[in-house]
C-alpha cells in the first residue's frame, strides 16, 4: 500500500493518490466497496465519516488480465488554512484468490503541506 503525500492548496479541494497492491496469488476485489474512514486526528477535513472510493486506474495481474493486482484510488479532502496537516484514518478493501476473499483494514497517514 501507498499514499502519496500531496503539496495542496489550503482551504481549496485535493486529493491524495492511495494505491493498493495485491500479493501472492491474490487480486483487488473491484467488487467490494472500498471507502474510507477518516480518524478524530486528521486535520485536513473530508466530505463524511466514509468516502466511498472507486479505482482511477488498475493494473492487471499477470497472466490474468481480467484481474486487477493494483488500484489507485483518490481520495478527496481540504487542507486547513496554512501550514502543515495530517491527514489519517482507515482504508477498507478486499482481496480474493481464487478460493476466498479478505476483507481488509489498514490505517493511513500522511502529513500535507500547503503551497
């Protein structure tokens, strides 16, 4: 997983590239619905208590193309008004093999620091 810490605009509307990659045998569940929960410690501010997210672009596994082993995603939010701020909270996806699916949750920081 990776976040890319963004240089923003304060007070204007960013985002933040997120990108998931599978592991071993597994693949992004495009079907799921990923979303976003931001944490009581993050700054910046969001639209909700969950940001639904969808895939801005995929990256196919190899020997299966019709599967997807990475995803970026944007995630929206604003900048508070000067200096540096933090961005956090939890990111909820899904892998499948081809036995089972996980559902996943991993935390998410960033700093973001305005221009």
């Amino acid at each position: 997983m990776d976040l890319q810490p963004p240089s923003v605009n304060p007070g204007k509307p960013s985002t933040v590239g997120v990108r998931v990659a599978s592991r071993g045998g597994y693949h992004v569940n495009l079907e799921y619905p990923m979303a976003f929960r931001p944490s009581p410690e993050s700054t910046v501010t969001f639209e909700g208590s969950r940001i639904p997210l969808r895939p801005v672009a995929t990256s196919p596994c190899q020997g299966h193309p019709q599967e997807s082993c990475a995803i970026t995603l944007d995630l929206p939010f604003v900048a508070p008004a000067g200096g540096e701020g933090r961005l956090g909270g939890t990111l909820a996806f899904s892998v499948c093999s081809a036995e089972r699916c996980l559902i996943e949750k991993v935390p998410l920081f960033t700093r973001v620091s305005s221009r």
